[in-house]
C-alpha cells in the first residue's frame, strides 16, 4: 500500500528552499550550472532555474541543461533498453559550479554515473548534489549537498516520484514490498 508523503505544495516548498539554499552556497549565480539527470531530474533542474530566476533577475539565462548518464551506469547489462537522452549543457562547465539535480538519491550510483560523464565534458572547480528525496542506503560514499526530504525507509520499499510534466500529477509516495507502481530510480 502506497503512502504519500509529499504534495504538490510540499514539493514546491522544498523547491524554493533548495532555490535559496543554491543561492546562498554559490553566493549568487556567478558561474553556476545547474544540470537535471534524466529524466525526472530535468523539470526539477529546470524548476530550480525558474525560482532562482525570480529570486535573481539579473541571473543568467543560461543556467539549466541535463547531463545524460546512461552509458556509465554500472548496470547497464542488466537494463540495456535504457534510451539515452541528449546531453544539453547550458555553456562550458569548466571552471562552473555544477549543481546535479536529480529526484531520488538511493544507491548512489546514478549520481557516480553522473560524475564520470561530467568528468568527460569539462572540469568543474566544484560539484554539488540536490535532491527532492534523500531515502538513504548509499552504497558509495555519496551525499546530496541540497536536499528537499530526507525519507528513511527499508530496502524493500519503494519512493515513487510523480510530476506534473511527466505523469500529470504531482507527489510522492512511499510503498512496501509487492505493490506495481513504477518508479524512478530502482533498487541496484
């Protein structure tokens, strides 16, 4: 059984705190990049670029893209249907602060994919995490920088993300063992 621990307003909070939280960690927006990883990361990375736009008007135009980790997954022989999603960089990210925005953090290692295919496009002088759900039981030594809600739960359970601009409606939900929703970011 399903349980929702996030709504719509929830997940618009947590948005606007970790929008301020970049903010004040950057001190501003000067050389700052903020990447979504595909594919519920990318409106989230995009939100964020939104509210930091009304909080900085003078912010660049330039901050949002998506860095694209399919092929440095480390499972990808178990899962090779994965569709890759163009990487879209904002601008060099050389010398940038990356900000890495993605839905869940579970495991760790989409997050260590994502480093290596950032590791391939530039060098960043620092890279950070923010998260909407951090549920815990990393298995690398990976943290989130920013994050929306920590959501202790058991291995078994899982964290669904739903989102107004990929499932046409918005929260999140917490289920045990044996329930069939998809979600985003599975067990490793």
């Amino acid at each position: 059984m399903a349980r929702t621990v996030l709504q719509q307003a929830d997940i618009a909070r947590a948005l606007t705190r970790i929008s301020h939280e970049i903010l004040e960690s950057n001190r501003g927006t000067v050389d700052l990049v903020i990447l979504g990883i595909p594919s519920r990361g990318v409106p989230l990375a995009q939100r964020i670029g939104d509210i930091i736009a009304r909080i900085e008007p003078d912010a660049p135009r330039n901050l949002v893209g998506s860095i694209d980790v399919t092929m440095y997954r480390d499972d990808l022989h178990r899962n090779p249907t994965r569709a890759p999603s163009p990487t879209q960089l904002p601008r060099g990210i050389d010398g940038t602060t990356v900000v890495l925005v993605d839905d869940v953090l579970y495991s760790g290692r989409t997050i260590r994919a994502a480093l290596d295919a950032l590791s391939d496009l530039g060098r960043p002088k620092a890279v950070r995490l923010a998260v909407l759900v951090d549920r815990g039981h990393r298995e690398l030594p990976i943290r989130a920088d920013f994050v929306g809600k920590n959501l202790p739960s058991a291995a078994t359970e899982r964290v669904n993300v739903h989102l107004i601009e990929s499932d046409g409606d918005e929260y999140v939900t917490i289920e045990g063992p044996g329930t069939q929703e998809p979600t985003e970011e599975a067990p490793a």
